[in-house]
C-alpha cells in the first residue's frame, strides 16, 4: 500500500467530503497546483479510489438492510386486510417491479459468467 503524507490523508479525507479541489487545498493549507499534482500521482489516485470504494460498499450495505425492511413492509402490506385494493396492487406491481429486475441481472451475470469462461478456454486454447 502506498505511504502517503498527513497532508495527502487530510486531502482525501477533504475530497471524500465532496469538496471541490479549491476548497480541499485552501482547507489543508496547500495550492490548488499540488493537489492537482497529487490528483495526477497513480499512487495518491489509487488511494483515494480505494476510499471511495469503501464508501460505495458501505452504501451499497446499508441499501440492502434497508431492502430487508422495505420487502417487510410490502409483505404486511398485501396481508393487511384494512389496505385498500390499490395500495395492495402498488404493493403487487412494486414486488413483481423487483423480480423482474432481479432476473434479469442474474441472467445478465450468468451469460457474463458464460462468456468469460469461453474466453478463457479459448484464450487457453490460443496459448497452449
């Protein structure tokens, strides 16, 4: 892993925030040009995608606790008797909305899986 500078950390912790490279540098106390350069350096790039990669994970489980709990609601929701017939066919057309996705997504991964594996014999194939 790369070893960057206290000011390099305070950088990319400026730049997850969302600030602008102007405001990260003036909050650290460096030019606008070094954090351009550093933004240049493979090392100091690789860093910064690595956190922010982190932060997507992090969202992305969040997203799915909250998944969990929004697939409960529409559960109570289409055994709720008191719940009219629309908000149960919201409810219907919101599930049926997501399996359909779903499928998709996983046939659109398993054909990826699919051809990888046909590239890989035939790059196999081509080497041996």
């Amino acid at each position: 892993m790369a070893k960057l500078s206290v000011k390099q950390e305070l950088a990319i912790n400026e730049l997850l925030k969302g600030n602008s490279i102007v405001d990260s540098a003036k909050n650290i106390g460096i030019s606008e040009a070094t954090l351009n350069r550093w933004l240049a350096n493979s090392e100091f790039k690789v860093v910064l995608n690595e956190r922010k990669g982190l932060i997507v994970d992090n969202c992305i489980d969040k997203v799915n606790l909250m998944g969990n709990k929004a697939i409960k609601v529409l559960d109570s929701i289409l055994d709720n008797e008191n719940a009219s017939d629309n908000v149960k066919l919201n409810a219907s057309k919101s599930i049926l909305d997501m399996i359909l996705k779903f499928n998709e997504q996983k046939n659109i991964i398993d054909k990826m899986k699919e051809i990888e594996e046909l590239l890989s014999e035939k790059v196999g194939v081509n080497n041996g």
